[in-house]
C-alpha cells in the first residue's frame, strides 16, 4: 500500500516551468497541481510537451525557468529522493528483452532499493498481479505487446511508489489489452496511488481520470474536472429535442426524423429555444442537453487557442 | 555511491552480453585466434619450411637479439635462425598483440552497454531509477573492464601454456612468460582496458547505435598496431622498464578520458539525446 499524503497536500505542484531544447520550447510556463490519490489526465498530441513534463518532474531535466515539488520533494535537488518515490511507465516499455520476466524486475527492484531477502515475494506479487506469474521465466523478448506493457507496469510499481507516471500506457495495445491496462489504472487508484497519465485517447481518459489538463504546444489550454471543462465551452452546447408529430419548419437545426439537435450559446438559452418551438406549433416530448464528449471540448479548446481573438 | 546498485548494473549488463551472440561471439573468438592460432602457426610454421626460402634480412637477427634480456638471449641463441625468429616473435614482438585483446572486448561491451542501451531503448527506464549518474556509470564501466580484463589474464595463461608445448621441440623446457610479460599483463593490460571502455563512452555519448560505438572506438586498436610496428622495426623494444613507464603514461591518459568521461555522462545529457 503507498504511504498517503494529507489530502489537503498537492502530490504534484507544478508553476511556470519552462524548457526549450535548442531554442524551442517544449514546455512553456506550465502550472499544475496534481491531489493526492487522484487520476490526472495529461491530454495532448505527440510533441504536445507530455513526456517533457515528466521528465522535468522526476528531475532527469531541469526547467529553465519555474518551481516544481513531488510529494513536497524538489526534483532538481533531490531528484534521486523523487525517483524512489516514483515509479514511470515510459512510453516504449523500456525492457531488456533478452532477460527473463524475473530478471527485469529483480534488477529493477535492486536499484530501487528493495532489501534481497523481500525481493522475490515482491516480484512474485507483482507479477501474480499482472497475470504474469506463469510466465516468470520467459525471456521479455517473447511476451505479446500487452504483457510487456504489464511488465512495464510491474517494474513501475515493484517498489511500491506513492506517485505513478503512466506515459501513453495504451498506445499500440488492441482493445482488449487497453481495456486491461485501464482497469488495472484504476485499481492503482483505489489502492491509494496517485497517477499522473499522459495519454491522447481522450475517450480513455474520459473512463479513467478524475481530473484533466489539456496540453497543446506545451502550454495548458484548460485544466480541471469534466465539468468545469464543459462549462469553459457552454457556447458550444447542443440540445436534442425529440417531437411527437412533425418539427415546425420555422425552427433551425439538424434534423433526423423527429429529433431536432440545435447549437446554444449557453445553458440559459435552452429554456428560451423551447418556448419558441412550443410557439411554433411543435409537441415536444423530450428535451436533452448532450454533453460533450472530452474530446469534443478538446477540440473546441484546441481550436480557440490558434485563433488567439477568441481566447479573449 | 551504493555498490549493491553498481553491481546490480554490471551484473545486469554481463548478462545481456551472454544473451546476445553479436557480442559474446567475438569476445570469445579474438581471444582464442590470438592465443592458439597465431603462436602454433609461427612456431610450427617455419619448421616446415625450408631455412634457404626464409628470406631473414642478415641485421634483423642480431639487432634484435642484442635487445634481448640475458636470460631469453640464452634460450634463444642456439637455435637455427628460422626457430630464433619464431621464438622472438612470440616472445617479445608479438607482446603488444595481446592488448588488443582488453581493448576489443572493453570497447565491444561498452559500445552494447552505452550505446546498444539507447539502440534497444532501455536507457529511459534505467535513468527513471533513484541510482545516481556515478552509479550508472561505474555499473556500467565495471561490467567492461572485469570480463576484458579477465579474459585477458586467461588469453595469457593459454598462450603461456600453448607456447610453451609447441616450443617444446626446440627448446625442451618451460621458458614463457618472460620477465616483461608480467607487467604488460597486470599493469599495462588493465590501463588499456579502461582506455578502450574511456574513449567508447565518450563515443556512446555521440552516436545512438552499437555499431557505430563499437567501429569507432575499434580505432583505439591503433595503438596497438603502433606498438608492434615500433617493436618490429627495433625502434622500441618493451623490457620491463620501458613497460612499466608505457603502463604509467596510458594510466594517466585514462585519468583524463575518464574524468571527460563522468563529465559528459549526465542523465540530462543522456535523455536530451534520446
């Protein structure tokens, strides 16, 4: 079980980091805080300054400009105290293919500091965990994509860290295989574990993550629960209604039978747009504000920002 | 610095040598050409060829038999020229040849350590782990110089024992090794080793494959094609003075290229290459 912190402390703060590689910025004046025990969604394009992030946090890289902490630790002068209390699922699995499944995780546990004496009933744990324990003695070369990614996910939480780092855990894994490594996420939660995904399947994230942050072009673009992420796009919200005869040819909108979806600016003008249906002669049977997908209000999001005017 | 971690590495990293044949092959086979193959053919070899058909330079012989240390002087001289120039071979001339041996295979496990690490993308999780950037590097380093080192020794109790059986004919007693032996293999032999690893970390850091870091760090051979060149020629001839000063001064060279070494190694350095 990971060690918790108060719940009224941040496990990952993060204010206006910054680094460029060769003059261009991977990540520019972010700020975060992650809570203790929650899923935080990291969501963006490749190249989008994720996996900079991470690094930046586990102290492989230090900003230009900026202050981080990690369960209250600074990663640039007491990175290797981060690293212990950290465990990363990198975006390739990162294996020594020509080792055993033990013997992955054995060197791993060793240079994370597990005493000798503990080490094989941890790995045997872990791995009985994962659904790995039968394969014990392959070589890692020869698993299928999915059980390395749970390899992976193994050697990430061998050591029992309070704060995950899952880099794009899904990527490449057919359904079924991702719909494991989900489901596996959040019991990670349930133990206690605070994850910080970085992921671009939003419809995922959607299912697995309490809160989000958006990223584009290393910057944030909007950060928060999926509520306060709808309500930064209300003026692009959609309503469904559903009449009992014909719709009034007067009311606009898209229509499919005897359902009409229209565009609002705002939840405020639902009430109004059905009053005008209801005056045009309609018979409503249904109303249904549909709520955007994440990746609906990403789009939106990601729109606005290149095209600065309309940020303001 | 935590040696359960720097072991940890260096174990990890041997064992990946033994799991790959590109690398564990010629670690095994330079050796073994070295060792057995070159010294039976120059010692039996000129027994079957005819001593009119030699072509020896009339000044070689006494030139380089005026080098020699008394006691190898004496075991040498009263052979017939043909069998003097075989047993100065693998006496004395052929000594440097052997350092290609902790070279190659410093060089070789280094490159697959270092550059091979980032060529199989395993690098990342390694620089994810609490162990220090020293660490990672002593693991590193110590699971090269250790197997070329000793594989080194072993090469040389072979070769002591595979010269010794095919002169027998000729001189019919234990005479190998000779008093420079010594210090070539336990002074000079672990200097070069850690200049071959040296320069193949300062090259890893460059190029992100094993191949490139393995040809490029095989220039380091140079030195010992120098070394049998000048020994050959007369222009140099390895006693045991000239040996220890030869190990002295690439211990210092070590010095530098290590030093440049542990400064270019940095986690930072690493994952911004990647």
């Amino acid at each position: 079980m990971p060690p918790s912190l108060p719940l009224t402390e941040p496990a990952i703060t993060a204010k206006g980091l910054r680094r460029s590689f060769d003059g261009r910025l991977a990540v520019d004046g972010i700020s975060l805080d992650v809570k203790a025990g929650e899923v935080f969604g990291i969501l963006g394009p490749n190249g989008s300054g994720k996996t900079t992030t991470v690094r930046l946090l586990n102290g492989l890289i230090t900003p230009d400009a900026g202050e981080m902490r990690v369960l209250g630790l600074d990663p640039v002068t007491q990175g290797d105290q981060v690293r212990r209390r950290t465990g990363v699922l990198t975006e390739s699995p990162s294996l020594n293919e020509g080792l055993s499944v033990y013997d992955n995780l054995e060197f791993y546990g060793t240079l994370y500091g597990i005493a000798s004496h503990d080490l094989p009933g941890r790995i045997k744990r872990v791995l009985e965990r994962m659904g790995l324990d039968s394969r014990m003695r392959d070589k890692a070369g020869g698993l299928s994509k999915g059980m390395k990614q749970r390899l992976a996910i193994a050697r990430a939480i061998l050591h029992e860290p309070p704060v995950l780092f899952l880099d794009e855990p899904t990527s490449g894994l057919d359904p079924e295989a991702a719909e494991q490594i989900n489901a596996l996420i959040l019991d990670l939660k349930r133990q206690g574990h605070t994850v910080f995904l970085c992921t671009h399947r939003l419809t995922e994230a959607e299912r697995v993550c309490d809160r989000f942050a958006f990223f584009s072009q290393g910057r944030i673009l909007a950060a928060g629960t999926k509520a306060d992420l709808e309500r930064r796009v209300d003026d692009a919200l959609r309503v469904e209604l559903e009449f009992d005869g014909a719709i009034p040819s007067a009311l606009p909108g898209e229509r499919d039978g005897q359902i009409l979806r229209i565009a609002v600016r705002a939840r405020a003008e639902i009430a109004d747009m059905v009053e005008a249906a209801v005056q045009s002669g309609g018979r409503i049977v249904r109303v249904s504000p549909l709520t955007p997908s994440l990746e609906a209000i990403y789009f939106t999001l990601q729109h606005r920002s290149e095209a600065p005017h309309e940020l303001a | 610095m935590n040696w359960r971690s720097i072991w940890a590495i260096a174990r990890k990293d041997l064992k990946e040598v033994f799991a790959n044949r590109s690398v564990w092959a010629p670690v095994i086979l330079l050796p073994l050409i070295l060792v057995i193959v070159l010294p039976v053919l120059l010692l039996v070899l000129p027994t079957r060829v005819p001593q009119n058909r030699m072509n020896i330079p009339d000044d070689l012989l006494p030139r380089l038999m005026g080098q020699l240390p008394v006691g190898l002087a004496d075991v040498i001289a009263p052979l017939p020229p043909a069998q003097q120039i075989s047993l100065l071979m693998v006496s004395t001339l052929f000594a440097p040849m052997l350092l290609a041996i902790p070279i190659m295979i410093a060089s070789l496990i280094g490159a697959n350590s270092f550059a091979g690490e980032k060529e199989r993308k395993t690098l990342e999780a390694l620089l994810y782990t609490p162990a220090s950037d020293g660490e990672l590097l002593y693991g590193k380093m110590l699971a090269a110089v250790l197997p070329a080192v000793a594989l080194s020794w072993i090469s040389f109790a072979l070769y002591a024992v595979v010269v010794n059986a095919a002169s027998w004919p000729l001189v019919g007693r234990v005479w190998f090794p000779t008093a420079t032996w010594w210090p070539l293999m336990l002074w000079v032999t672990p200097a070069v080793a850690v200049m071959g690893l040296g320069l193949t970390v300062l090259i890893s850091s460059k190029v992100n494959t094993f191949m490139e870091a393995n040809q490029l760090s095989g220039l380091s051979v140079i030195l010992v094609v120098a070394l049998v060149i000048s020994q050959i020629s007369g222009a140099l001839f390895l006693g045991v003075g000239l040996t220890m000063l030869l190990g002295a001064v690439i211990w210092i060279v070590d010095a530098v290229i290590v030093t440049v070494a542990i400064k270019t190694f940095s986690r930072s350095s690493l994952i911004t290459r990647m």
